[in-house]
C-alpha cells in the first residue's frame, strides 16, 4: 500500500471536521462516542487522548472527528492530520474487524402512520441527532441504516428520526406482506451495534431556513418558533417531519417542506389546511393567507 496523504475537508457541521485519505481504510463505518466504546480501534483510542476530540467517526476512506468547544479546528486541525498520518504509515492498527461490537438490548415495533404508504418502526433507544430524509440510495451514502434498507425492493424512501425509522413503500406490496421482515431487520441492524448514519449526514432542522443568506423577518422567525412548538411534535408522532422554507410578507404565503410520512399523504392537505393554517392564523393574525408544501 502507498503512503497515506489526507486531506482536511470540512463539514456542515463546524465542529466536525473530515481527513480523507487516499487508501482504504476501514470496511463498513465505525462511530465511536467514547474511548470506552473504541476498544476495537487502537486509532480511535489514541484520538481520545486529545482532550479536544468529542467523537471519532471512521469510514471506508476517511476520519472525521467531532471537537469540544475548547478550541477551534484552525488551531489543531494540521498537528491532528500529521499525527493521523504518522500513525497510518507505521502501519497503526485502525479496527480490528474480529472484535464483534457489544449486543444492544433492542426493541422495535411497527406502527402505522396516516400515510398508508408510509410505516414508522420504532425503537427503545436513540438512533440519531438530527431527523434525515433519504429519497434514493445514491442520497444514502452517509446513512448505512439507509443504504442497507433500500436493497429491500419494495422500499421506496426512508426517513429517519430521534428514536424511528419510517419506511415509504411503492405499491408493488402491502404492509402485512413486509412489515414482520422489516421490524426483524431493524432490529438486529440497531442491536449489533452498526452505524446508523454518519455525522456528515446531519440535516437541517426546522429552524433553518434554506436559503441562509437571506435576513429573516419578525413574521418568519415567529412561524418558525410556532412550528418548533406546537406542529412539529404532532408531525413527528405520526412519523414525519415539517421544515419552514420561506414567508413572503406581499403575498402572505408561508413555504414549508413535508418529509417522512407526511410527504405524499392523503391527509396532508386537510393538515395543512384545517391544522397549520389555521393555527398560524390565530397565531399571527393578520400576516398569514395560506400555507403550502412546495414538495407536494
């Protein structure tokens, strides 16, 4: 194998940063949270003795570490890639692939969502930080919960939450056809311990608006927080997701994006209308004239 050279790539998110190399590195991706947790990788270990690292994320060709607040990546970021380097070309250890990750004891049950295309599978522990749509597998890459569920014919998008996973399927098959096969799949994917997704799959929340350049006014950030309070809790238990995209103060209309199970349902519309509408309208009297998903 040649020399590994890594390059420092920076994330989405600013304390995150990536160092992809130029070899392979790992088979499969590996996240630890503590060093504890990285016993089955001396790298990982030897990362946790910077007093700065939070996280250490290894994949097929790179390492991303999450930083404390102590210091800024600017500060370190060249000392770490040097010190990563040094030890990947003296032949370091990065996993031991035998050493079998420690069982999880999970539970996971199906329930169903207002969507009948859309099933959530809910699970006893935390799966992620921030909730993630995947529309295709080429969009999965980051998530291998995801890439590992789109090899399933019959799945057709995937969005996955805090403690959920909800699964749009085409109408090729009906739930009780898959839904056993899925929850057993889940399952056991969470419970040996796998990687659900990377850091660098994190998604925007609610509160971000897409385009960030633009100065947000009093009514936007006001339908935002109404949004973080009160709707997107009830979304969420039906296993979707909603996203403010924009507000136009001539028109009145407010943007928002469906994901999950709510993208694509029937009963979107009469939510948006008799649900959301109405209770911006109440909020905000007088700035709102009508609520629209731009992806429906």
């Amino acid at each position: 194998m040649k020399n590994s050279t890594l390059k420092i790539e920076k994330t989405n998110i600013p304390t995150i940063l990536k160092f992809t190399s130029n070899n392979i590195l790992a088979s499969g991706s590996h996240q630890f949270n503590n060093i504890d947790e990285a016993k089955n990788s001396p790298l990982a270990q030897q990362l946790f003795y910077l007093p700065f690292v939070k996280r250490v994320y290894i994949s097929a060709n790179f390492i991303a570490l999450e930083r404390f607040a102590i210091v800024e990546w600017i500060d370190v970021q060249d000392e770490v890639k040097e010190e990563i380097e040094n030890y990947l070309n003296a032949g370091g250890v990065i996993v031991t692939e035998e050493s079998a990750p420690k069982k999880i004891p999970v539970e996971v049950y199906a329930e169903s969502t207002p969507n009948p295309s859309v099933m959530k599978f809910v699970a006893n522990i935390k799966l992620v930080e921030n909730d993630l749509e995947f529309k295709n597998s080429e969009a999965a890459e980051n998530a291998p919960l995801a890439t590992e569920l789109f090899n399933f014919p019959f799945v057709k998008e995937i969005f996955i939450s805090e403690n959920y996973v909800s699964v749009t399927k085409n109408n090729n098959v009906e739930w009780p056809e898959i839904t056993v096969e899925l929850r057993s799949f889940v399952r056991q994917y969470i419970a040996d311990g796998k990687t659900i997704a990377l850091a660098t799959a994190v998604q925007q929340k609610v509160s971000e608006v897409y385009n960030h350049d633009i100065e947000l006014d009093d009514v936007s950030k006001q339908i935002i927080d109404i949004l973080e309070e009160y709707i997107k809790p009830a979304v969420a238990a039906d296993g979707g997701n909603i996203m403010f995209q924009s507000y136009s103060p001539s028109s009145k209309i407010v943007n928002v994006i469906l994901q999950g199970a709510c993208s694509g349902c029937p009963s979107s519309t009469i939510t948006l209308k008799n649900g959301i509408e109405n209770m911006l309208k109440q909020l905000i009297p007088g700035k709102i004239n009508e609520v629209v998903a731009v992806n429906q």
